[in-house]
C-alpha cells in the first residue's frame, strides 16, 4: 500500500546547527503538509506544498517539494530551543478512499543548549 | 472559539470495557478524522467522516467505531478495549479535503490494562 517515509527517525543537535528531515511517498503526491508536535501536545500544521519544485520559508524553515513530487525536505537552520518537538509530513491517501491523509512515522528533533 | 475539543483527557480501562471519545468542532468544518499515535508509528487513520451522517474506514478501523450524528461532532467507540487499543486519540477537523490543514485537538490518552 501507500506509504510515505520519513528519515531521520530521531536527530538530537547543539542549539545553533542546523536540521533537515527528509520525507519520501511511494507514490506522486499531488501535494504534501507539514506538521509540528510540541512534546506533550498536538500536531499543528506548518505548510502546504503544491507546485513541483515548489520551496516555501518561514523565518528559519526551509521547506521544499521534489521536482517528481514524490519527495520533500524540512531544513531548519541555527536550531532554537523552541524548535524542539516532532515534525510529520503528510500526503493524500491515492487509493482507498479519498480526503484523507497519510502521515509519515515523524522526525523528532531535540535541541541541546 | 475553541477549535477541537476532546473528553476524556485521560482513562484508564480493563479489558472488555467499553467508551466512547467524544470530539467536537466549532469550526463549522465538514471532514473530521479519529487518529491513534503510538511510539514510532505517527498518526494512523482510524475512521474519519466527510460530512453529517456519514463515516468511512481508515488505516486501522478494527475494534472501532465512530457516529456523526450532528456535523460538529464525532464519535470514537470502543466496544471491547484490548490491551493493542492502549494510545493516544487525536481527533482532528478540517474544512475540505486533502487541500486543507487538519485542526487538531488535544489527544485522549487510553490506557487498557
């Protein structure tokens, strides 16, 4: 079935260095979220990536969409302390049932000061 | 406005019992979704709704059930909770499709001894 991967599982980084999480589908996506989840907390959305090549900022996140749609990266650059959590990227289901989403395991991130 | 909610925050059952988990939205939103999370797995689908009166399966949809009777909220029944149903419930809410962030709520986490 449909799957979508995500790598690292887990990345533990002194405050100031950067971060990236990569997020690989099985199958073309016609687009892909990102979420973030506090430890403790619920999963919150970032972005939304539609267009092949597609890369997006806010402040220090970098996010981009692979030229076959099929992959997309998170880069985080100087880390916070506040960046700490688990971040998931996410892809329409294209079998099964439509409106629904299919979540990667997640990246978590720790941030040591 | 408070977004999504869930009740209980926490519960704690034996084996054989049953519950229900109730979500609520004020969003106004047609789609709701039911997710567990489990250590490693991320979010997995376990039924969702596309509008008042309707349900569909998700990823893992055994041992559950849901009701949408009233379009602000969604029901997740546990008719015999087996120690494998031990997670954390998200619901989550969103106002169309796979083109829409999902909202979601605080969790429920479940505990079956």
């Amino acid at each position: 079935g449909q799957q979508v991967m995500q790598i690292p599982q887990y990345q533990h980084v002194q405050e100031g260095e950067d971060f990236t999480t990569y997020c690989n589908s099985s199958t073309t996506l016609s687009n892909i979220q990102w979420y973030k989840q506090r430890p403790g907390g619920h999963p919150v959305f970032l972005i939304q990536l539609v267009k092949s090549g597609e890369v997006k900022k806010q402040k220090r996140l970098t996010f981009q969409f692979g030229e076959a749609k099929k992959n997309s990266s998170l880069h985080i650059t100087a880390t916070q302390t506040t960046d700490v959590g688990t971040y998931f990227c996410a892809g329409p289901a294209t079998s099964g049932g439509y409106n629904k989403l299919i979540f990667g395991a997640g990246t978590r991130l720790a941030v040591h000061p | 406005n408070a977004g999504v909610t869930q009740t209980p925050k926490f519960r704690v059952l034996k084996t054989g019992q049953s519950m229900t988990l109730l979500c609520a939205q004020d969003m106004n939103h047609e789609y709701m979704y039911w997710y567990r999370q489990d250590p490693g797995m991320g979010l997995r689908l376990i039924h969702y709704s596309v509008g008042e009166g309707t349900t569909a399966k998700g990823e893992v949809p055994d041992g559950y059930n849901v009701s949408r009777l009233k379009k602000q909220n969604f029901l997740l029944g546990l008719e015999s909770a087996a120690p494998s149903q031990t997670s954390v419930y998200f619901c989550a809410s969103s106002y169309g499709g796979n083109y829409n962030e999902q909202f979601f709520g605080p969790g429920t986490r479940l505990t079956v001894l």
